[in-house]
C-alpha cells in the first residue's frame, strides 16, 4: 500500500519521461535480485524421513551413548478428535456467557434505566450492580478462554486443532 502512495505521488510530481526512467530502473532491480537469488530448497515429507534415519538426535558428548529414538506414541488423530470436541464444548459455554452478556446490555440500555441523571437513589443502585454483574460476565469469559488455550497448549493439541 505505501508503494502505491508513492507511486501517485510521484505521477502527480513527475513527468511522463521521468515516470517511465523510474520504472525501467525498478525493473532492472528486481530483475537483478531475482536472478542473484538462488532458488529455494523444497523439502519433502520424503526428504524428512531420510533425513532422520540416517542423522542423530543430537551430539553425543563424549563418554556417553546416545539414547536410542523412540517411536512416538502419540494417537495424532484421536487427540484431534478429543480437542475438536473440547473446543466445541468450550463454544457452547461461550456461547452462554455471551448471551447472558448480551441480555445484561440489553438490560442496561433499556429506556426504563436512563443514564445516571434524574434516577432515583434505587434505581442507581440497580445500574450500579448490573454494570458490575455485566464486568464481571466480561471477566470470566476472558478467563475462561485464556485457561482452554492454556490447558490445549500443555495438553499438546496443535493450534489449527482449535481454529
């Protein structure tokens, strides 16, 4: 977007012959980046696995032997499973709570309870808790979502499983 400012600014400060010099030059830079770049390595799953049967975990130090690697024991697809349903489960008590939040709003903003001006002493009184019952939903639902990511995450569910 800021190349694109920079352009307009320049066709409105520059003429046409300059214009076309900047051009060609930005041209003639890419192009010499480009061929000056090698290409990028592409690693494949294959590339993977031969790379690790024949590499160490990592370096032995002297006087010790290296452990043996262990296969994984890990289910990949049933702990996907278990924390798709997890952040299922944890949609719905969100959605809960954002209902009841909305339902507090909507209390709030209702006619019968004005702003603070011209309210009786009770009726303040009644603002005051329902503004605090809202804060407080508010509250518990940051806190409710920080501690499924932080569970998830010591759990050992990968984050495209919680999207």
């Amino acid at each position: 977007m800021k190349y694109l400012y920079l352009v307009l600014i320049l066709c409105e400060s520059t003429s046409p012959d300059a214009l076309a010099t900047l051009a060609r030059a930005e041209r003639a830079r890419r192009l010499a980046i480009r061929t000056a770049e090698r290409p990028a390595q592409v690693y494949t799953n294959a590339d993977l696995v031969s790379h690790r049967s024949t590499s160490t975990s990592s370096p032995v130090s002297p006087g010790k032997k290296p452990r043996p690697r262990r296969a994984s024991s890990r289910d990949l697809v049933a702990e996907e499973r278990h924390w798709r349903k997890e952040k299922i489960a944890h949609e719905r008590d969100l959605a809960r709570i954002d209902a009841r939040i909305s339902r507090l709003r909507t209390r709030l903003s209702t006619s019968s309870l004005p702003g603070s001006r011209g309210l009786s002493p009770r009726d303040r009184a009644q603002r005051a808790l329902l503004e605090e019952a809202l804060d407080a939903l508010l509250a518990d639902r940051a806190r409710l979502h920080s501690r499924f990511l932080e569970r998830a995450r010591k759990g050992g569910a990968f984050p495209g499983w919680l999207r």
